[in-house]
C-alpha cells in the first residue's frame, strides 16, 4: 500500500513548482465558457478590495476609484480588521469606469458576500435604467440580468439556493460574447447557465455596490474584493482569481502570537492584511518587551507546502539620526536655540541612542544664559555611568545600561511642585527621585545641544566629554508623559511640542553626519522557521537575514523563500542572537506554487470501495457512494439504515494509483424540496491509511460548512492511494445528501 507520512520537507515529486499557467503562457482549457485556447493571466478592468488599507480604491491600475455613502469597513473574509466594506439601508459605493471600461461584449464579475438580509443589489452596470444586475433576491437565491444596448432584455438567470446568509460566499457573474452563455458562479463552481445569444450589452457610465433607487433596494451585509473583467472568464480563472486581493496570503486573518505582547499592540495586527510600516498608538504594528530573541508565531489552521514568508518591518523609523564618530573631538556637536518666550513648571524630554564605545560622554546638555547646567546628563571623564543634573542640582549616579551597541530609547521627567523625577530606559522606569529643585521653572530660550557639555551657553565643550555614537528622536513636551504615554512615543513617533524632531532644524559642528536611520536594522539575524510543530524549535528553518542584509526599494519589506517548500502549520519569525525589541506591521505567508500537473482529479465512480450505511434505493436509482463521483451533481449518496445524529458516515476510496492531495470540495444536491437542506452537511473529515485492512487511519483535515457551500477547503497537504470521506455532522442530524467531492492534486509524476 502506497502512503506518506507527512514529514516537514516530504513533498517528494511535486517540487517542480513552475508551470506554463504560472508563467502566463496559453494553455488548453477544457470546460471554460468558450473551450477555447486562452491566457489565464487575464488583467481585471477593476478590483477594489473595499477594505481599511486600500479604501475604495481601484488597485488594478486603471484608476477607477470609487466614492461611498453610508459604508463602513469591518471584519474581513478572513477575520482581519476592517477587511471589508459593510453595507445597510441606503448605503453604496460608486466606481467610475470611464477609464480601461470595455464590457459591452463580454464581462465577468466576481466579489466576496457575506448577506445578512433577504435581497439586494451587489453589484450593478446601469444607464437610465438599463444595464446590469446582479445580486440576491428570495434570501439564497444569486440572479443576474443583462440588458442589451436597445434597452431589451438579453436574460434573467437565477440559481437557488446558492447563497447562504450570515456566511461569506465567493459569487460570479459571466457573459462571453463568442459562445452567447450566461452563467452564475458560486465557489468557484458553476451553479447556473444559460444560453442567451450574442449582444452588446447596455453597460457604461458607473458601477455602483449596494443601493438602488429601483425595486430591490438595499443590500444588507458585507461585501469584499470585487473585481471585474472585460472578458467571460472560465472556472480555473475563477477559483485563481478568488485569491485576488490577498495575493494568495494564507496567513491573513489566522491565529497568531508573541513572546512578549506590548499594551495594546496584540499579534493579530501583524495578520490583519494592513500593510502600514508606521508604528502608532492605536495598533498597526505589534512589538514585543525588549527581551532575548523575541518572536512571532501564526498558526495556519493546517498544514501547507509554505514556500515564501514575506515581513513588513517598520518603515517610519523617526527620520534620520545624527553620527558622532570617533575619536573624541571638543568640535563634534549638533545645537539648537529654543526660541520660546515663557517657562515649563514640568517636561519630559526622550531621545534614542546607539553607541557602542564602552564607556559614554554627554549626551544631552541644555543651557540658558543663566545656567549653563539646566538640564544634563553625562559621563565624567568616559565612565559607564551617567550623572543627571537639573538646574546644576545632582541627582543620582545611573547605570542606564545603554551602552551595548543596540538602539535604546530614554526618557527623563521632572516637575516642579514635588520635585519628582523619573529617568525611563526602552518604556521601564529606570531610576527616580523626589525634591528635585522644588519650585524652579526652566526656560524655553536656551540652547540644546547633543554629543557635548556646555560650559558656557552654546559653547565651552571639552575633548574627555564628548560622545560618540548615534543619536535619534530628541523630542521636548511641556508636560509630564505618563508611563502610557512614554511607551507610546517608543512605540511611535510622536513629537514633542517644545523640541520636535527634525533634523533641519538643528546644526551640525565638526565630523558630525546625518544619517538614515535604517529600518533593517531592526530585522538583522532574523530567522523564519516553518513546520508542524508548536515548538519553534522542533521545525526546520525556511530562511534568514543576517547583519550585511540590504534591503530591497521599499526598504522595509523582506521576503525569504525557503530553499525548496516546508509542509507546516506554524510559521515563526524570530531574531536570533539579540536581545531586542521584535517590531513587526505584517507577515504574509504563501504556498508554494504547485506542479504542473496540479487540478481537480478527473473523478472516477469506482473509487469508492466501502461506505456506510445502505444505499437508497428509489425503485429506479440507487443512491450509492458512486454517485458522488459521477460528475453529475443530479444525483447523490444517501445512505440509510444508521441512527439519528450518527457522527461516522464515510466513505472510503481507492484512487487507484497515489497523489497529492490539496484541497477537497464536498458538494450538496440542489434543493428540489424543502427537505434537502435538513441533510446538508455541516463538518468532515479527510482521512489516509497506511493500511486500510488494519483500519489505520490519520485525519489531515478537518473542515465545517453551513448551507449548500460549494467553495474549495485546503490547508493540508497528503499523499496516499487510499483515503476516507468521514461526515461528522449534517444541518439536522439527518443522513447526509452528497452529490459530489472533488479532489484537487497530483500524481507528483
């Protein structure tokens, strides 16, 4: 008997992962619209993802943007945040086609739907009142009506059943021109056609999502990612296209965690599909503790072939930062003259600093023309030990533990009526006191300066108290930032409003230099590891960076690919080696792509060689296992004889010969009656034995369904000769109904 356990790397065969449809070439499709030789890389005229990172923008290229009333964004198809647009009484999103719009002779239209209501328009094409439709109408039901260019009729097409509310449904529309066929999609499945000749249709003008002044008013619900096409696309178009605003991302929306979570910064930020590289206080990137070598894990919620993992990291950084070289040098200096009129009873002042010297200078001096010590914080004569002055009062002796050749963010308050001071190092109070200065007011006229101590105002530096390092991010507020406060402005950029952060506004002395503060630097030793284990450490790595990486144009996006496909459920991102803060805005996983041979296996009725149950007999037919594999989805396996809420119906199949199998779709007949939808089933497994004798079985899927769903289940990955449908349940608890399974892979020959 011929099966393989799943080991991270056993892909065997199917490792050659280009193919002809990859690489945009024509290839033969049989059982498209037009059976006719066609690119699968057909460009869409439109696609609008109706989600927070995009808006209602048209990401095709085109520029057909869109303008909305009464839509707001929320969860996605996924579960990622604010992934698509929701729609109630009233509201709509209108495209303007004007550019790149030729649908007259052909169209596809293809979109996400989660409805909530019993009716409405989804999408619609219509020129004082002529045009397209195409929506829900009688709750389940999917319609679609074209109009030709005189204002007549062309078809009215419907397909019962084929929605199921509160659920999301990936719905299509299409129209070829060559061949005269109408025809409804849902799932990547063809649900309804018709043939209604050739015509130019009336279409022009807008796009609208939603609502309509005609009857059927509004649409209730969500709807995601709609695309169009100016073209009749066939069903393996269709099911690649279903992956068209996520670029194929299966970890959007999954599971994940951290080694350490920042107050308000949970890991599923970096799985939301919102790509933004600015790290900010309400959550658009995640960021653990400053810790050993932090990580970040998603749980895919099964097993795939990964072959890439691509890392947004932060792309804002605070702007430049300032290089104060070695050696020490009394003419290495940056300044800046404050030119407020007033005076601060309290303030919090932040920089961040980087320096690798082993022992420290100034740092930070602040001087007015009556003090040349109002605020100060140095090391004496190169020491490891800092020293904070304010109004030249002493504080303390502190060992800030800064000097490490890592990136730290520090912050210092004070205020007057107590006295009280903190010194924060990367968000945690590192050293504090009370009755300092009581009652002293510092003014806003002085002189900044960095790198080194002034003894006069503006000058008087000494050779033995420069500093040599970078420098960042020195912001001033007039205020005290609370502990939340001072988190966020590590975690963020915000800038102070007495010093805010630009490095035009402050001069630069001696070998000083201006930098960018490289966003890499805070991905160097990463490492993605990949596998079917929860320990990290248990799985093998796909990838890593390393101290020389040069990132490529958009400077904060890393891809690794791993050296050949890695079957796992758990993708970790990790810096090795460093103790760090692990800051990152979006981690997107990829299969890799499958061999060339990859499809939906011909079915073949004699598959199955055991079941449950006994077959319905009707007089006429009976209803066995072979009928889910007769390509025909009329008719159906209805097994009787077993108990109410039986929880093992299967059926068990000798393929015949070994294959990779990635994805199953199980398929319910059309409701004739009432009564079907009783006996729909709700979850399943897919099994595989080593010997189906001994009964040794292992599940590599688990998958539930609502309604009559006809969409395509993967997140596993099996090779065998002998598999196991199991149903584990049904609407109502009744024996299920299946018309049809299909099975998606291939021989790995």
């Amino acid at each position: 008997m011929e099966t393989s356990a799943i080991s991270p790397r056993s892909l065997g065969a199917p490792t050659n992962f280009r193919s002809q449809r990859e690489r945009g070439e024509s290839v033969k499709i049989n059982g498209g619209i037009d059976d006719h030789t066609v690119n699968l890389k057909v460009p869409p005229v439109g696609l609008w993802p109706l989600n927070r990172e995009h808006g209602l923008q048209d990401i095709s290229g085109n520029g057909n943007h869109g303008n909305g009333v009464g839509v707001s964004f929320t969860s996605g198809v996924y579960g990622e945040r604010e992934g698509a647009a929701m729609f109630t009484d009233g509201s709509y999103v209108e495209f303007d086609l004007e550019v790149m719009m030729k649908t007259e002779n052909s169209m596809t239209i293809l979109a996400f739907v989660y409805p909530t209501g019993t009716a409405g328009p989804v999408v619609q094409i219509l020129t004082e009142g002529r045009g397209v439709r195409f929506g829900q109408r009688d709750s389940s039901a999917l319609f679609m009506s074209l109009d030709k260019g005189d204002g007549t009729r062309l078809a009215d097409l419907s397909a019962r059943h084929a929605l199921t509310l509160n659920s999301w449904n990936f719905i299509g529309a299409t129209y070829s021109f060559s061949s005269g066929a109408v025809q409804l999609w849902h799932g990547g499945l063809q649900v309804a056609s018709t043939v209604a000749g050739r015509a130019e249709l009336a279409v022009g003008g807008t796009v609208r999502v939603g609502f309509t002044d005609e009857v059927g008013g509004s649409f209730h619900g969500k709807v995601a990612c709609v695309h169009m096409y100016d073209v009749g696309l066939n069903q393996e178009q269709i099911e690649r296209a279903e992956s068209k605003c996520t670029g194929g991302n299966i970890a959007l929306g999954k599971t994940a965690s951290l080694s350490s979570s920042w107050p308000g910064l949970p890991a599923s930020l970096a799985v939301d599909g919102y790509t933004s590289s600015v790290v900010t206080p309400s959550g658009d990137c995640v960021h653990t503790d400053r810790e050993a070598d932090p990580w970040f894990k998603v749980d895919l919620g099964g097993n795939y072939p990964v072959g890439r993992v691509r890392i947004y990291g932060r792309g804002d950084c605070c702007g430049e930062h300032l290089t104060f070289p070695p050696p020490l040098s009394a003419d290495n200096y940056a300044s800046m003259r404050l030119k407020g009129n007033d005076t601060l009873d309290e303030f919090t002042l932040c920089f961040r600093l980087r320096t690798d010297a082993g022992v420290s200078g100034t740092i930070i001096s602040y001087a007015t023309s009556e003090q040349s010590n109002e605020i100060l914080l140095y090391a004496i004569n190169q020491q490891t030990t800092h020293h904070l002055f304010i109004n030249s009062r002493y504080a303390t002796k502190l060992d800030l533990g800064v000097l490490d050749g890592e990136w730290h963010h520090v912050c210092i308050t004070w205020t007057s009526g107590r006295g009280l001071w903190n010194i924060y190092v990367d968000g945690q109070v590192k050293e504090n006191g009370t009755r300092m200065v009581v009652g002293h007011r510092v003014p806003t006229n002085g002189i900044m300066v960095l790198g080194q101590d002034q003894d006069s105002l503006g000058g008087g530096f000494q050779k033995f108290q420069a500093y040599t390092g970078d420098l960042s991010g020195v912001n001033m507020w007039s205020k005290v930032l609370s502990p939340a406060e001072v988190n966020d402005v590590m975690a963020g950029c915000q800038q102070g409003d007495v010093i805010g952060w630009r490095l035009d506004e402050w001069q630069v002395g001696g070998a000083v230099q201006s930098s960018p503060y490289r966003c890499d630097d805070l991905l160097t030793t990463l490492q993605v590891n990949v596998g079917e284990h929860f320990d990290m450490t248990e799985n093998p790595e796909c990838g890593r960076t390393n101290n020389d990486l040069r990132l490529a144009e958009h400077g904060h996006v890393i891809t690794i690919d791993c050296q050949e496909p890695i079957i796992g459920r758990y993708v970790t991102v990790q810096l090795v080696g460093r103790i760090d803060f692990l800051t990152l805005c979006e981690v997107e996983v990829f299969t890799a792509t499958e061999a060339r041979n990859s499809g939906w296996i011909p079915a073949n009725p004699s598959w199955p060689i055991d079941s449950s149950g006994t077959p319905y007999f009707d007089g006429v037919r009976v209803f066995d296992a072979a009928k889910v594999f007769d390509e025909n989805t009329t008719t159906f396996w209805n097994p009787i004889n077993l108990p109410f809420m039986y929880d093992s119906w299967n059926i068990v199949l000798d393929m015949q010969q070994s294959y990779w199998l990635y994805k199953i779709r199980v398929i319910a007949p059309v409701e004739q009656t009432d009564l079907e939808e009783h006996h729909y089933p709700t979850s399943c497994e897919l099994l595989v034995s080593n010997d189906v004798a001994e009964g040794d079985w292992s599940t590599v899927g688990t998958f539930s369904m609502s309604g009559r769903q006809t969409r395509a289940h993967g997140g596993f990955v099996a090779y065998s000769r002998y598999w196991k449908l199991l149903i584990t349940s049904t609407e109502s608890g009744f024996q299920p109904y299946i018309a049809e399974v299909q099975l998606y892979g291939n021989t790995g020959e």
